[in-house]
C-alpha cells in the first residue's frame, strides 16, 4: 500500500482520520494536518520560483508562511474570473494558507509528543472539534486552483509571472482551444473573504 505525500493526500488522510470518532485517531489526524500545511505551503513557494528569495525546509512552516506573506500578504483569496469574447468563462482561486491556519498547525505539536495522564472525554470533544474546524479551512486552502498569486507591477503596469490555473478536463479543453495569439480576454481580479474561520 502506498502513502501518497501531496496536500490533497494529507487532507484526504487527517478527514478519514477524524470520521474514526475514536481518540487515537486525534493524534493521527492532528499529524496529517500539519503535514498537509508544510506541503502546501511548499508547493506554493516551488510555484513562486520567480518571487521567492529563499525556499525554507518543509517543517519550518514559520518561516515558509513569512516567505509567501512576504510575496503575497493579504489573507484573502485572489479570485481571477476570465472571460473570452464569445462568453466562456473560467475562474482562478490563490487560495493562500492563512494567518490562522498556519498559527494552529504550530499548534498542532502540543498532540504530537507524549501527553501526561489521559484525555478526558470533554478534553477528546474540544479536542476534535478543534480539528474540525482546521479541516475544513485547510479544505478550503486546498479548493484553489492556483499555486501562485498574480502579481502587478505598478512601473510597468504589465502582470508578473505567468498565470497557471489547473482546469477539469473539458474546461482544459475549451480553454486551449480560444487561447490564442491575438485572442481577446477580460480578466476580472477579486480579492475575497475565506468561507471559513479559525478563532
């Protein structure tokens, strides 16, 4: 059996986890989520070659954070809606790890190392209501179809970088086949709250 090492994995791991309802599971749940917010965070910042100045180890999710807000640092999705001349639309979401995620993941280590005595059944409840509520925002982390924010650059007035989206099949399809050169296309960018929140 293999243990696949991508966000998507991790998250799929710690939800399954979770649906166990039985307190051991905290521990691994608690474990893959904070693996989930080292990879993801990494593969933003593989993603952002072009802006980053460094590339901090995976288990440092301090500085890998203090690195992409150093990129990119609102705590906001950016939301790209683009629309070709005939109608077609697609939508991009940079959906980063925020402030919160990140603050909890450091947090996630108190359940990783040997506990004194044993975990109460309200200590179990707060403990996986806590967790549950880290999954669904680091599932909405995940919901982005962009690994990299676009930039502006206020001198040349002309974006940064290049846009990469990850598209459906046949989104994919219909996209590649306007894309162009000398195809017109408006590009809307919105900067949006998350849908879910961490205290």
């Amino acid at each position: 059996m293999e243990y696949f090492c991508d966000s998507e994995s991790y998250l799929d791991r710690a939800k399954a986890c979770l649906g166990k309802n039985e307190p051991q599971y905290l521990f691994y749940a608690a474990f893959e989520l904070r693996c989930f917010v080292e990879r993801r965070q990494h593969d933003y910042l593989e993603a952002q070659e072009k802006y980053r100045k460094s590339l901090p180890s995976r288990w440092k999710i301090g500085k890998q954070s203090a690195e992409l807000r150093r990129i990119f640092n609102l705590d906001k999705i950016q939301k790209i809606t683009n629309t070709f001349d005939d109608g077609l639309q697609f939508v991009g979401l940079y959906v980063p790890v925020s402030k919160s995620l990140k603050n909890h993941a450091e947090r996630l280590g108190k359940l990783l190392h040997a506990r004194e005595g044993s975990l109460s059944e309200q200590k179990f409840g707060e403990t996986r209501t806590w967790l549950g509520k880290m999954l669904d925002h680091a599932g909405e982390c995940q919901s982005g179809n962009m690994l990299s924010p676009v930039l502006y650059d206020k001198s040349t007035q002309k974006s940064i970088g290049a846009m990469t989206i990850t598209l459906e099949h046949h989104k994919a399809h219909e996209f590649t086949h306007r894309a162009r050169v000398g195809a017109l296309m408006m590009a809307k960018v919105e900067y949006v709250d998350f849908e879910t929140e961490l205290p």
